[in-house]
C-alpha cells in the first residue's frame, strides 16, 4: 500500500491521456488509493468539463481561485479552502485562475453516505 504521494510527483503525470471527455489529456491524476477511498490532484485549464461523481468529494483547493459552482449555486474558492460536494450533485469550477489546482478526496459507496 502506497502511504505518501507528493505533489510535484502527482503533478508530472498532468496531463494525462487524451480520451473523449478530455481533448487536451485528462487533467488529474490518482496520488493514493485505500478502498473506496481516492486522493487525486485537478488542475483544470481553460473550462471545467466534469460530471457528477457516484461518490461523495471533498475539494481542498491547493492553489489558484476561482468558483465552484454546486447545484447552482455558486461558491468562491481560493488556496487554503475546503468544499464537499455530494455523490451524484452537478457541479463545475469557473473563472478559474490559470495556475488552479485542487487535492480532491473521494470516498464512500456508490450514491454518498446517507446525511
């Protein structure tokens, strides 16, 4: 089991593969797993083209502002906040700085925990 990941590590994978969704290379990358539980870096360029997740999330943003918009609703972000985001809600970040970036923490089953 891997126990740290360091940033800049994590980083050098960004972008990654070219698929569908992400035309310029996938803009995240996994940096530690332990069951349902996933730590990954989002450095979004541009616009955020994300859907909603099957678990619940946790963003830390880690450098950069911007918006996150959740269910409509829109909430400023800067270095040094943390946003929670329920399994299955819309949401997106925007006017976003060019040097954003967020830790974000999945965990849980599929659908959230209950409230």
């Amino acid at each position: 089991m891997k126990a740290k990941a360091t940033f800049e590590e994590v980083l050098s994978r960004i972008p990654g593969p070219v698929t569908e969704d992400w035309l310029m290379g996938e803009r995240f990358a996994v940096a530690l797993t332990h069951g349902s539980m996933s730590i990954e870096y989002y450095a979004p360029i541009g616009d955020d083209p994300q859907t909603p997740h099957e678990q619940d999330e946790v963003y830390f943003i880690h450098r950069g502002i911007g918006k996150l918009v959740i269910g409509g609703k829109r909430h400023s972000c800067k270095a040094g906040d943390c946003l929670f985001v329920a399994a299955g809600v819309k949401h997106r970040f925007e006017n976003f700085s060019s040097d954003f970036g967020t830790w974000v923490v999945f965990w849980g089953p599929k659908g959230g925990e209950s409230p």
